[in-house]
C-alpha cells in the first residue's frame, strides 16, 4: 500500500471519465485541498482529504510496515501526464535543419529536397530493430522523468511495408518492458517516400491496401494518421487513407492544417476523427466544424515554437468549444523535446490558455484522446494508479518557474517509477 499525504493541492481532474472536457469545464480542475490518497495493487483506493485517508490507512493497513507514506507536504499531486501525439520511434536527429531553417530555409522545402522526414526514413531504415530500441527507450527515460506515464507512439519513418511494421513492433516490445505505456499509431502516410516520388498515387495504394490490413491483422496498432498538407498528401487522398484505415478498425487521427489552411480540421469532422493535430492554419470553418463533430484538437505548441511559427489559436478554439489536449509531438524535425513541461509552459505563454485549461488538456483531455479515459488521465478510485508529485506549492506555479522539470517522484501503475 502506498500513503501519499498532505498534498498541498491534490489535482483530481475528476469527473469526465465519459466525455472530454470543453469550454469552461476545461477550468474545472476538481482540486482537493490537504488531500491524502491510497494506493492498492496498482489502483487508487481512497482519494479524498488527508485526515480521512490516514484513517482508511489506519483501518486497512495490518501492519505499519506494509504501508510506504510518501510526504507530499507543500507539493502538487497530479495525474500522470499523458502525452498524446508523439513519433517515438526513429533513428539518428537532425539538428543541422535547425542551422538551415535559421538561414532562411522552411520546413517543406528541406523536406521537398530530400531531407526532413525522408532524412529520418532513410536512417530509420538502415538501423536494427535493436538499435532503433535502444534509442527510444532513452527518449521514453526522459518522458517519464518529466512526469510523463503514457505516450502515443506513431509509425512513418519507415515508409515499407516492413519497417513501417519494425517501428510498429519496437514500439510494442517498449511498452511491454518499460514503465510508461505506448499507445500505437499507424502512420505510413506520413510522407511519399523517395521510390514513389513520381508516383505518389501507388504510395497510397501500398498504404489502403497492403499496409493497412497488415498492422491491424497483427494488432500493431490502435489509430491511423496521415500528414495531410500541401506537397504531402492531398485531402482526397488523406480521406481515402483514414477510410481504409477505419474499415480495418484503425480509428484516425489527422495532422491538420499545419502549414497552410488546407482543409485538415473539416475532412476530420467529416470522418469522425479523434483528433486533429497541429491545426496552426485551422480556418474558422474548420474549427466550427471540429466543435460540432466533438473532434478532441491536440495542440503542439512546442512545435510552433521550434519551426518559428504563429502557434494554434488555443482561446478561439475552446471558446468554440473544441475539447483541447496539448502534446510534445516529439520527433527530429520540427519538435526534438520530450519536456511536456516546457509544452505547458508554452501553452499558456504563447496560446494564452490557463494553467488550468492546460492541466486538464495534458491529463483527461489527453487521455480521450487515446482512447484511455476510462483506465487513467484523472486521480479517481478504481483507476490505475499513475501519478506526479511536484516541487510546487499550487498548480499555477507549474507555468510560472517555466522551462525546468519539477517533477519530484512519478508513480506509474501503483510503482514509484522516479523519485
Ligand atoms: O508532427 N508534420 C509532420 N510530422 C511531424 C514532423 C516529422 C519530422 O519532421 O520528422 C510533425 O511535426
Ligand atoms: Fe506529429
């Protein structure tokens, strides 16, 4: 049994277990004042006020010595934090595109020569299933150093039918050995790879037709995502591709409308996305059109940050009431971070949302966003005990002492994970 007592302020974010949060709910953190809380065989058993946790302990615990307190006095209590957009898996960086994109060039056009996502794809290929392991668990280390206890993990660094499966499979062997969970995401069509160049549309097929039934006959994945954006893949083709993807019982996820107003955030309402991610470019029509749909807007303002970019317009969004969930989308372009921290910070710093609004999206509003609600993303009893201590004394002070981790102990399925 673990006792985790007098937390300053114990963030609950309770209640909307069914339905993401929108709107000004989004607010609504469900703060326990002095809370107390008890965790038993991998569960939360008691959440509440700390002199009656210390009873429930009192009354359960036989033996004084069964019971590990851990004094959260003077700290925040959280759920664990759940990332959900990242590209986990992948060989080698990139950070010479950094001097380039300093120097004038963008994004796409490192990407249209043959560098970018295709730079990553050739050195994904190239590298073991072993090695491409090896250099994910430590990005996976440093998530959960951060507070961070479930990721989603895209494909599409692979870009064949084989190394598409590589990733997918190395994934899965990481989330079975490592104490953060992995969330898996197909997404071949995450860029047309070099042999297709002059016939994009065979790509397409390759994905509807070979890769798709594949990943999903092998359960290798949960979600399908495809890069819809000028000079990747048009909106007729991304709709074809989540189409196949649904009929195999993928369900999808979009990066939309991060470049240019492209129509991303209207084709995922058509389909009944998830999520659509990115969004910078959202026009107004899309953004209505996400709201109505109930389509969760996964924001990536780390990524705005590091491609120079204006960032999503978070206020506009959840004033429509659009659920918001916020990500690293950690990968080696265009976002090389795994601080979820430093994305909150950002949140509020550039897209104006609260501190409240941004717990929430980094917690519940995350977890529906990986089809998780029911299991984590709030500190409720009956559900699996992740959690993060942190060194501050209220919630607000998380976005104000910006740009550190003050992570102090993360506990992931009822196991102190860091401390
Ligand atoms: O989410 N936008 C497309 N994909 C990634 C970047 C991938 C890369 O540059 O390697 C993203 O930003
Ligand atoms: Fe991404």
């Amino acid at each position: 049994m673990i006792y985790i007592r007098n937390a300053s302020q114990l963030i609950t974010v309770a209640g909307a277990t069914a339905a993401p949060k929108r709107g000004r709910e989004m607010e609504d953190l469900c703060i326990i004042h002095n809370g107390g809380l008890v965790i038993e065989e991998g569960r939360f058993t008691f959440v509440g006020q700390d002199d009656e946790a210390q009873r429930y302990v009192q009354n359960r615990a036989k033996k004084k010595k069964e019971v590990m307190v851990i004094d959260a006095s003077g700290k925040v209590v959280t759920p664990g934090l759940v990332d959900p957009h990242t590209h986990l898996v992948f060989a080698g960086s990139r950070e010479l595109e950094l001097e380039m994109r300093l120097k004038g060039a963008s994004y796409i056009d490192i990407l249209k020569q043959g560098g970018g996502i295709l730079s990553t794809a050739e050195q994904t290929r190239a590298a073991s299933a072993e090695e491409l392991a090896e250099q994910a668990k430590q990005r996976l280390d440093r998530f959960l150093l951060h507070g961070v206890t479930t990721i989603e993990a895209k494909s599409g660094y692979g870009l064949t039918v084989e190394d598409e499966i590589k990733q997918l499979r190395t994934a899965r062997l990481l989330s079975r050995v490592h104490p953060v969970d992995i969330v898996s995401t197909f997404m071949g069509a995450h860029c047309v790879p070099k042999e297709y160049k002059n016939d994009p549309e065979a790509y397409v097929r390759l994905v509807t037709d070979d890769m798709i039934p594949l990943v999903a006959k092998e359960g290798l994945a949960e979600f399908c995502d495809v890069f819809c954006e000028q000079g990747v893949f048009t909106v007729e083709q991304s709709e074809r591709i989540l189409n196949a993807g649904i009929q195999a019982g993928l369900r999808p996820k979009i990066h939309a409308d991060e470049l240019e107003p492209f129509g991303g955030a209207e084709l995922a309402a058509r389909v009944g996305a998830v999520t659509a991610d990115h969004l910078l470019k959202a026009s107004d029509t899309g953004i209505r059109d996400l709201a109505k749909a109930g389509v969760i807007a996964v924001l990536l303002p780390g990524t705005a940050f590091f491609l120079m970019a204006e960032p999503a317009k978070a206020r506009k969004m959840i004033e429509a009431g659009v659920p918001v969930a916020l990500s690293t989308d950690r990968n080696p372009g265009s976002s090389p971070t795994e601080s979820l921290q430093l994305i909150m910070n950002l949140a509020c710093l550039t897209m104006r949302m609260t501190p409240a609004e941004v717990l929430t999206a980094v917690t519940i509003n995350a977890a529906h966003a990986l089809g998780r609600a029911d299991r984590i993303g709030s500190i409720e009893t009956g559900k699996q005990a992740d959690l993060a201590l942190f060194n501050a004394p209220n919630y607000v002070y998380l976005q104000y002492h910006y740009g550190i981790n003050l992570v102090d102990t993360v506990i992931k399925n009822g196991i102190v994970a860091v401390s």
